[in-house]
C-alpha cells in the first residue's frame, strides 16, 4: 500500500517547513532504513541560477531541512545535481550561491557535492537505454532524496520527483541521450529507466511556489502552498498532478510508468490535511502539450508525418537575448549558432525538446505551435 503525504505550508518560513518535513519522514519508510553514519544524497531541482523565489528550483529552507532530519539521526548528507550545462565545479558553485543552497548546506550542517566525476552503468531492464553514464556522488551514496520541484514542464508537460532525477546524468550529456530518444515516449521511458535504476528512497515534492504554463524555467509562478512526499516516486507524482489538475495520460511518465505496473492508484492512502477546501485551480499547461492527440483514423505513417510537423517549435526574441551562449551549448540536436551575438536556429533540425527553452536566463525564447496544428490536435 502506497502512502503519500500532503501537508499545508503557506509560506516558507523555516520553522513551518522543519515541523512537516520532520514530521513525513518519521512516518515514511526510509526512518526505518537509516543507520549511523549512512551517506544521504539530497538531489534538488537545481536546474539554473535562479533566485529560490523565481520558483524554477527547489527552494533551500526545504533542503535545509531534510539535511537537518537525516543529520540529526547521525548521517552523513549531501546536497547536489548536475544542472543544465557544463559539470564543472565552478559551474556548480555558481548554481549553489545562486539558488542559496551554499546557506542550506552552512545552516544545517551538510555538504555541497563538487565530485564531477561519473561513471557508466549497466542497466539491463532498462526499456531504452541499456547503459547511460550517472554521477559518482550518487553511486557512492547509500540513500537518494529526489527533493523536486512541482512545475510544468514543455517536454514532459509536468515535472516533480521522477524527472527529477535527470539531473543525476552529468552536464552535457543531458543533450546526447536527448537526441538518442528524440520522442516523447522514448524520453519518458528513459526518464523512468534512470528512475527506476537510482530507485530514490524518498521524494519530497517543494509545491509551496509552483510554476504553470510554459515551465519549467520561464512560466508562470503560482502559490499552492503544499509539501508533497512518499516513498514510491511515482505515487508523489501521481497525487501531485491530479492536485495541479493535470489528468495522468498528458504526462509520459506517469503514462507510462502506469501501464509498466510502477504504481498503483487505488493503493495509495493520502495522509496529512485536508486539502480540498483549499479551491486549487487547474494548472495552466505548457503550449508545447500535444501529445497524443491526432486523431487515431488517421493511418499510422500520416500520423507521425502530422506529429513531426505539427509540434510546437521555440522561437527566439533577440531583444531578450543576453548573448549567453546556454541555447548553443544545450541543443541535443546542434541547430542552433550564434550569427552576430544572437541565436539562429535551423527549425527543420529541431526535435521540440524545449532544451534552449529551459535553460534561457533571459525569458528570450517562446514556444510557438504552428495555426494548422489546430486543425489536427484536440488542443483546448
């Protein structure tokens, strides 16, 4: 039996969070596993440098706080990710300063992780890949913690605990295995291999300040005022997208990992408060949600002909732009140069991975849908 707990927190005030993070791990089953001196691995959504109250990372009083937890049973924790771009250590000093996980890790007592080294591992039940390179801080560590982000994601339309756990590939090798599984099914499987292979020990879902529309860097911030947690990923993932209102089949993740039997619905007992009073409209979804939905009479080689060129594609506003470079260095697909200090993409090469979106500190990048994709696509 599934158990994910939902507590209210209307704001991010330390003591607040302390109270409901201390209180969801005492009950949850990774209390019972721990063990003087066991080395905890607390992965957060770092995804840029953002300032924690942008709502596009986790925010540090969370983290804080799960390091407090397992440091006062006697571990040993440390915080980190492999953000966008290069996995270099003055890369992730950055990271941390910017998204003020270098104050988490000072009040608590962990340690940010600046090991940049990686190894490939062999994961035979894997749908997808079969091999795929991982960080060695995780290997090395005994426990995982995939301390997420509840946000909207262009790819995956929604993005918490599973997804999270991309960020345990290192650096620029995102792009690679990007352009490997250039489609939305083939990502999520990957997503779920990597998931399923790292198997975190708990998922703590940061839905205080969310983000909906065109996430998971440059949409919208939206208070919730909700800390999500459990053991299985996949059942903290499933309650937090039915709490955005976001129904299961429009995210590949949950999609699939449903139909690969990783969870259970009618299993999961929801503990904590009473949320249902608290009126959360639906979150509004990313412009790049498609996905599935040209019309099944129509032959299958149509299809996925309509499917290419329908997707939404991004589109670059060079007034934005800051000249960075980060749109460049991310692409899986190596369609975008920089032509007098600004961006120039070759559409006809692009995959829709929304990767330049993401990881744009500027807002510089939109993502557009093509009129006629609405003559195909149930789009509402």
């Amino acid at each position: 039996m599934g158990k994910v707990s939902v507590y209210k927190c209307s704001d991010y005030e330390y003591e607040k969070i302390k109270h409901i993070v201390f209180k969801s791990l005492e009950y949850s089953e990774i209390s019972r596993k721990i063990f003087k001196n066991a080395k905890i691995f607390i992965k957060a959504n770092l995804l840029m440098k953002k300032d924690p109250e942008d709502a596009v990372t986790t925010h540090p009083n969370l983290v804080r706080a799960l390091s407090e937890f397992f440091i006062e049973k006697g571990c040993i924790v440390t915080i980190g990710d492999s953000p966008a771009g290069p996995f270099t250590e003055n890369a992730l000093k950055g990271i941390y300063s910017s998204c003020k996980m270098d104050e988490a890790a000072n009040l608590s007592g962990a340690v940010l992780n600046y090991n940049i080294t990686h190894s490939e591992v062999k994961a035979e039940e894997s749908l997808r890949l079969k091999s795929f390179r991982v960080i060695n801080a995780i290997l090395e560590s005994d426990f995982v913690i995939s301390a997420a982000k509840l946000k909207t994601h262009g790819m995956m339309t929604y993005t918490g605990g599973v997804k999270n756990l991309f960020g345990v590939i290192p650096g620029l090798i995102k792009a690679e295995y990007h352009f490997k599984l250039t489609s939305e099914e083939n990502f999520a499987h990957h997503l779920i291999d990597i998931c399923e292979f790292i198997k975190p020990d708990y998922t703590i879902i940061d839905a205080i300040d969310c983000m909906e529309g065109n996430g998971p860097s440059n949409g919208k911030k939206r208070r919730v005022g909700l800390i999500i947690g459990g053991d299985n990923p996949h059942e903290a993932d499933y309650i937090a997208s039915h709490i955005a209102s976001i129904p299961f089949y429009k995210i590949p993740t949950l999609s699939l990992a449903k139909s690969r039997n990783l969870y259970d619905v009618s299993s999961i007992v929801i503990e904590g408060d009473d949320y249902g009073d608290m009126d959360i409209k639906p979150f509004t979804l990313p412009e790049s949600t498609n996905i599935t939905f040209i019309s099944d009479k129509i032959p299958g080689f149509l299809r996925e002909y309509l499917i290419d060129r329908l997707k939404a594609k991004p589109k670059f506003i060079h007034q934005k732009c800051i000249s960075c470079g980060h749109c460049v260095r991310n692409c899986p697909a190596k369609v975008i140069k920089m032509e007098n200090k600004l961006p120039i993409v070759d559409l006809k090469g692009c995959i829709s991975c929304f990767c330049c979106h993401e990881v744009c500190p500027a807002d510089a990048i939109e993502i557009k849908r093509p009129i006629l994709s609405k003559l195909f696509l149930k789009i509402k």
